[in-house]
C-alpha cells in the first residue's frame, strides 16, 4: 500500500506511542474529530492522543487508503485494551504543505 509519507510517520507514531511525534504531523491549528470530542491545535492533540495511548494503548495497521480530491480515507486495523479489539477504523483526513490539517475518526 503506498501511503504519503505524513501517514506513514502518523502510524508509526501511533504504534510507538509517542504523543508528541503524533502531535508534529499536524499543523499548528489543525482540528481532530474523535468520540464526540473536538481537539484544536497540535496541543490539544498531543494531549488527547497521550490520554488515549495511556487508556488503550492501541497499535494501528494500515489496511486501506484512498484519496478523493482534498480528502483521504484512512482504513486503520486497531487493537488495544478496548472491547471488541480489534475494529477497523475510518480516519477521514485533509492533508496540505505535508501535514495533516483534519482527522475525523469514525468506526
């Protein structure tokens, strides 16, 4: 699967629960989408994603992506300390200047 490079870093980040490396491939305002909750800014994020890897410490692999114009899907087989792991999740991305702008997370 040929992913773009901010992808790759982000599950990488993700699989070595390093929060503020996750946090890095967002630009400084970008805005995640995830459980209901709004996180604003690479901050934010960056506490959130410390929070979620603490709670599930959830490792992702990459089994689909697309690209459709500015948006890009992201299919992400997630297992951690969570009921019914593993579960494939969608993360609708909008990537621009090579970070990552928006993330929402759906199941």
């Amino acid at each position: 699967m040929n992913l773009p490079k901010i992808v790759e870093e982000l599950v990488a980040t993700q699989n070595s629960f390093d929060s503020v490396a996750y946090a890095n491939c967002f630009s400084e305002n970008a805005v995640v989408f995830d459980d209901g909750k709004t996180h604003d800014g690479k901050k934010e994020i960056e506490h959130w994603i410390a929070e979620a890897n603490e709670q599930y410490k959830a490792t992702v692999k990459p089994v689909g992506f697309e690209e459709k114009g500015k948006e890009s899907l992201l299919k992400l087989e997630t297992s951690g300390n969570f009921p019914g792991s593993p579960v494939i999740l969608n993360y609708y991305l909008e990537i621009a200047d090579g970070l990552i702008q928006s993330m929402k997370v759906t199941g």
